[in-house]
C-alpha cells in the first residue's frame, strides 16, 4: 500500500509543476484532484484485497437516503 501511496504522491507533484506553469483554471484543478481520489481510494481497496462496492450500489443507497426508493 506505501508504494501505491508514494506513486500517486509523486504523479501529483508532477502533475502540480505542469499546471502552476501553464496557469490553469480553478476548475481543472478540481477535476484533476476528483480522478486522483478517486483513483487512489480504488487502488488501496484493491491493495488491502477488497473490491471497492459498484456504483449502481451507491446510487441506489442515495436513492434509499433520500426516500426515493424502499
């Protein structure tokens, strides 16, 4: 799991040098840093041995949070 910790880490600071140099928006920062998290929370659950839950189970817990579904 570190190593998977310590590639994402130096893939950011790489990736950060790139975007202050070219001075990009707000709003590509934010997407960026939604993949990585996404992409990093996926990868541990795969380091540890656990498969991360598919997303029609998370919709379908937003739907039953919200009372849509029963």
């Amino acid at each position: 799991m570190i190593i998977v910790l310590a590639v994402f880490a130096i893939l950011m600071l790489y990736d950060f040098q790139k975007f202050k140099r070219k001075k990009e928006p707000a709003k590509v920062l934010v997407l960026y840093l939604f993949f990585m998290a996404t992409s990093l929370m996926i990868s541990l659950f795969l380091a540890a041995g656990n498969r991360p839950s598919s997303p029609s189970r998370w919709i379908e817990a937003v739907l039953k949070i919200t009372g849509v579904l029963k």
